[in-house]
C-alpha cells in the first residue's frame, strides 16, 4: 500500500498518525503537553508497573514438557516464553477454557 505524499513536506517514513501530527503542527493546532515530565513519570510507573515477573515452580509431565518445547521452536520462541505466554493470555481472559 502507497502512502499518501504529505502536501507541505514529503516524509514516506511517516505513519498516519505521525503525519497528522505533523499537519496539525503546521496549522498551529498542536498543543503539547502541558506537563511533559509528569507525563512521562507515569508512562515510566506504569511500564514498571505492568513488567514485574516473578518466578515460580511448577512440576509438568515430561511429555508435556517436550510437547511444549517442539510447539515453541516451530513458533520460534523459547519455550518459557511460550509458557508465559498461554498462561497470560488464560488469566486475561484471552484463552478460555473449552469445557
């Protein structure tokens, strides 16, 4: 899909949402962020807040576990990576049970 060319100024490494920033800048209707700092002190708390990982242990039969292992290197993704990610997706509601 071609990008439309940006009428004041020709930047096809710009996505749709970038460019109309651009374009509202140009019109004098941006308006910054008043508080920029605060801003990004919550992005930061709550990019913190979301990436925490704990550790845990959990006994798995071994054919489960070279299941999920062949799964994961087909994907190409380590196999905890995996792991964490089914169970991720089960607790966010993602993945449902099928009973």
């Amino acid at each position: 899909m071609k990008k439309a060319k940006h009428p004041g100024y020709d930047a096809p490494f710009l996505d749709d949402e970038e460019r109309a920033v651009v374009e509202a800048a140009e019109r004098g209707e941006f308006v910054a962020e008043p508080d920029l700092p605060a801003k990004i002190a919550q992005w930061r708390a709550s990019v913190a807040e979301t990436s925490r990982k704990k550790a845990v242990t959990v006994r798995l039969q071994e054919r489960d576990i070279q299941r999920i292992k062949a799964i994961a290197q087909r994907k190409g993704v380590p196999y905890q990576t995996l792991v964490s990610s089914v169970i991720h997706q089960y607790a966010t509601g993602e993945l449902r049970e099928t009973d």
